[in-house]
C-alpha cells in the first residue's frame, strides 16, 4: 500500500525509565503508550489535551529526539529516529515554540539565527542565504532591515514571528506548532495564527497544531486528536469533534471553552487531577474522572474503534453519546 | 556613561600594564640586578630613584618596570589555563549530565576541598621553580570557580528555547555548545578570569616567597612585596611601588573585565 500520509505514526510508544538506585527497579513513565496518528500533506492536526499528557514528548519523537521504546514514526516514508539522518529529518519537520521570549539566543542577531541553519544544511552561496533571509523576513511580516537587531529589540508578536521564520527558512513539509499563541497576548494571537495560516497556504505546509486550548485548535485543524494519559482517546474531523463530541473527556475539555452565551455553565466537568503516569489506573484511564464511568471502564481498556467515517473514539460508552448534543 | 567610563578606565590601566610588561626593559634606566650598590640601600624617592632603591641599593624604579613582564605573565597565562579547563569541564558537565557531571562534581569540590596554595605548592615541587611551572601550578588549581559558574550557566541554557530549536535544526552537540552555550555563559566567566588575573598575581607573590616561585634576583612584584615586608615602617617605599602596581593592575584587569562584559552583552547596548 502506497503510503499517502507525510507523517504516519504507528503504535508509538514512549517510555522513561524514573528513579530506580542500586538495588530498587527504576518504574516506567508510560508518556506515550500506543498512539496511531497521520497527517496528509496540507493538513493541519490539532492535538489536543491538558499538561503531562504526553503531548510534548510525542512532539519530541516525531523530531526524532527521543527514541520510541515501541513502534515507529514514518516521516516522508521514512523511519525517523537515531538511526536517520538528522539533517534530512531537521529540513522535513520543524517546530515552532510556545515562549518566544526563551526560544530566540539572545546573543545572536536574528540574521544569524535564520542563515546559520541554511549554512549548516548546505547553503554556501552567501548571496543566496542573504536572499533566503530576505524572503524568509518579508514572508513573516517583517522588514528585511529588521534582519540586524538582536531579539530583545522586538516584541513578543515579533519575536514569535522570528520564531515561525527560524522554522520555515529551511521549507520543511511539517510544522510542529507547540502552543504557538499561548504566551502571546490575546490582541496578537489573531495575528499570528493568521500568519500560520497564510503560510500553510503559500508554502503547502503541514502542520501539527499542539494546544491545550481547544479555541486555538478550532480555529486552525481539519483534524482533531485528543490525548489523555499517553493514548489518544478521540480523533476525527474538526466538525465531529466540536459538534459531536464522544469520548466523556472531550466533551468536558469542549465544556470548558469559555462561551459568552452559556456563560460558562459547563455541563459537564471533568473532575479531579490528571493520574499519574507511573501508575495509570486499571480499566479506562480516564475512569477515576469520568461522570459516566461504570464498572465494566474500571477493569477493561477500550480500544479506539471508528464510531463514524473518519470519527474514533476509546470509550466503552461512545454509542450512548451518539446523538446527545454536547 | 557608566558603562563607558569602565571600560575606558579598565582598559587604560590594562594597557598601561601591558605596556610596560612589553617595553619595561627600555623604560628601565638601570640594570635591576646588576646594579646593585649597597652604598645606595635604601634611599627614599628622589630624582635620581623615582621610586628609591632596596636593601642592595637596586632602582625599585627598574625594577617594577621589569617585574611587570613575569607578574602580567603568570597572571594572564595561568588566567588562560584556568578559563580553559574550567570552561571546558563545566559547559560539558552541564550540557552532558550523568555520569560525566558526576565526575567533574566530584573533581571540583576535591579541588575546593585542597587548599589551592598547598595544592600549587605540590605542583611546583614536582615540575620545579620557574615562570612556566608557576604557570602551570597555579592554573591546575583555581579553576573550579570557573567550572561551578560555567556548569550552572550551561544547565540553565540548556533547557532554554533557543538551544531546543538548534537541535530541532540539527546541530550537533559541540556546535549548541559553541554557538548557543558558551557566547550566553561568557559575562561571568571573564568577570572571575579577570579576578582572578590578581589573584594569580599575588599567588606567585606567595610562591615565590616561600622560594617555589621566581628565584630571587629576579624582579617580580611579588617577590619584591615579600622582600619589602621587613622594611615596612623604616623605608615604605620598597613595598608601597610594587604595591601599587599590583594594585593598579588588578584594578585595571577588573574594571576591564566589567566593562567587556557590559559591551559583550547585547541587551545592555542602547536599543537602536
């Protein structure tokens, strides 16, 4: 089967080994235990779950950082990990980050931060990194003039646009977006996710849109994957999942989104905090939050299992949520 | 400005110093071993000795102007030595972790645990005296300051942003560490290497006075500090010009150093 996807992750698992001295066995941090995942040239994935969820260590495997303790990302149709070359994987995949005050050297002046990569994956012709640099600055809003100053000469809104600059000037397929806007102030988010967009459009990119804010990710996913404890436990098209949603801890991170004509009154509320994944609980994991947990979810896992054409959900209840509205 | 004052202050007095380490033998208008006259031991200041004469009756003028060039010597090169070593072991510690960090930890406090003039002392016996081996001795043993500082500074670097996206970029591991840990780790570094410039000034004073350092008849503002000690209330000067060219030295390395710092760091430059 000719694989159409530009990345395809297949029952990846990621585990750390904590503690553990001379004489006790270290536990395993399960951070990302069995995901399926795909993205298509073009298309954007949001994904989508609270902090610890695994959310940034998936991101990690996929730049090839950390090595899958199970199962492989196939980036471009080809394995991604230590055994692939690095450079190949940098200019197929690129990340933008979430604080754009921590994520630009300070000492390097931003010309230095967009040609040092062009140098270092070949580009020799010093007229062309110059060129490079231009074009890269002009395509995010900014002057290439601008190119000499250093990054505390900018703000916030700039300096994350420096950011998606450093990520695109080596025209990568993929973009890891990892909480782009959230740093940023609300006047300026608009902004940049509008950048990302116009991008999207002018170089077909692709691109993984990491959020713990479901409005972000509305905004800017065809798709929509939401993790829970190192699993996904819902994905499916962004209207399925907005209007649609199965999986009890969707509809409680859906309920959160702040809405001026429900006023907040969520209806369904997720309760208590995230387990510990050292020591997941039996059953669904999600079972000790649940308002609809029975025992049945309190000793066996689900499986993701399609509910609708390109909509699957872990949970042992999803029929019953079918057709409620969320 | 501030900012300015320093470096021009701090770099004057440097360039003083180096200046007469470089041309000392030419502004000195005696020998400062040679001429030796104990008919003249112990003259105040005066038109003849600007700066008087010692017990042998030897210009401390002349002296100073030659003692410069071995003083500025084992201060500047044991400094190198240091900055390297400490560096070197700290940034890697730092930005490498395990069993390494545990390593070069356990090193740096053994080497804070010994006293570094006992230490250098060791190192001496075993290389012999000699400007080389006071080089040597005391750059081998005040580097941990350097290493704790750089090991620190590498550790909150590394968890940075900027150092993430170079990796994602696919650099390797010794280009993060030039390009994006030392250049953020090099302020505090050349604040202690230019500290600690004096402080290997006045070791080789100590070294040479207990006999390891610069064997006597040759003029080191140490050695001659250490000679003068007997004299200090009957004839001042044979401490106090040493003394001072230590002092002015020093001064100099550190407002230098200061100074540096501030025009090394972009964020302090005026914006635009």
């Amino acid at each position: 089967m000719a694989d159409s996807n530009l990345l395809s992750i297949e029952d990846l698992a990621v585990h750390f080994p904590i503690g553990g001295g001379m004489f006790s066995k270290p536990q395993m941090l399960r951070a990302v235990d069995g995901v399926n995942l795909s993205i298509k040239p073009g298309e954007s994935l949001g994904l989508v779950g609270e902090s610890g969820c695994g959310k940034s260590t998936l991101a990690l495997s996929i730049l090839g950082l950390v090595d899958p303790t199970r199962g492989r990302v196939m980036l471009d149709g080809k394995a991604v990990g230590s055994e692939a070359d690095r450079l190949e994987v940098a200019r197929t995949v690129q990340m933008v980050f979430q604080d754009p005050y921590a994520s630009l050297n300070p000492r390097q002046t931003v010309r230095r931060t967009l040609a040092a990569p062009l140098r270092l994956h070949g580009v020799s012709n010093e007229g062309e990194v110059a060129d490079r640099v231009a074009e890269m600055l002009r395509q995010v809003g900014l002057r290439p003039d601008q190119a000499d100053l250093y990054p505390h000469e900018f703000s916030g809104g700039q300096r994350q646009r420096i950011g998606i600059a450093r990520a695109l000037i080596l025209k990568p397929k993929l973009v890891i977006c990892d909480e782009p806007v959230s740093a940023l102030d609300v006047s300026i988010r608009a902004q940049i996710i509008n950048l990302l967009l116009e991008l999207q459009a002018e170089m077909g990119l692709s691109y993984l849109m990491i959020s713990h804010d479901l409005g972000v990710v509305e905004h800017m996913s065809d798709r929509v994957a939401v993790m829970y404890l190192g699993r996904i436990v819902e994905t499916g098209g962004w209207r399925e999942i907005f209007e649609q949603p199965r999986h009890p801890y969707t509809r409680a991170l859906i309920a959160a989104i702040p809405d001026p004509l429900t006023r907040g009154l969520a209806r369904e509320k997720a309760r208590g905090e995230i387990p510990s994944p050292l020591n997941p609980p039996p059953g669904c994991t999600f079972n000790p939050r649940c308002p609809h947990a029975t025992d049945h979810c309190r000793s066996a896992p689900p499986v993701l299992s399609p509910v609708d054409e390109g909509h699957l959900v872990s949970c042992w209840r999803a029929e019953e949520f079918a057709k409620e509205p969320a | 400005m501030k900012l300015r004052a320093n470096l021009a202050i701090g770099g004057g007095l440097t360039l003083l110093s180096l200046f007469v380490g470089v041309f000392g033998p030419w502004l000195a208008h005696t020998h400062p071993i040679m001429d030796a006259n104990l008919m003249n031991a112990e003259l105040p200041p005066s038109g003849e000795f600007w700066f008087g004469t010692d017990q042998q009756g030897r210009d401390i003028f002349s002296r100073v102007m030659y003692g410069a060039q071995i003083s500025l010597t084992v201060g500047i090169g044991s400094q190198l030595i240091n900055t390297a070593i400490g560096t070197t072991l700290g940034v890697t510690a730092g930005y490498w972790g395990g069993w390494w960090d545990d390593f070069v930890n356990g090193l740096t406090n053994l080497m804070l645990a010994i006293p570094s003039l006992i230490f250098a002392l060791a190192i001496m016996a075993i290389l012999g005296p000699g400007l080389t081996s006071l080089m040597i001795a005391l750059g081998l043993t005040n580097w941990s300051y350097t290493c704790r500082i750089s090991r620190a500074q590498a550790l909150a670097i590394k968890s940075q942003g900027y150092v993430q996206a170079a990796r994602v970029l696919g650099y390797g591991d010794m280009r993060i560490m030039f390009t994006q840990i030392l250049p953020n780790t090099l302020g505090p570094i050349i604040v202690i290497a230019t500290l600690g410039m004096g402080g290997s000034i006045l070791a080789e004073a100590a070294l040479s006075f207990l006999g390891l350092g610069v064997r006597p008849p040759s003029p080191s503002w140490g050695s001659m500090l250490s000679d003068a000690r007997e004299t200090i209330t009957t004839a001042p000067w044979l401490s106090l010009f040493p003394g001072l060219a230590i002092f002015l030295t020093v001064l100099g390395l550190n407002l230098l150093g200061d100074g540096l710092r501030d025009v090394l760091d972009p964020q302090s430059r005026s914006r635009r």
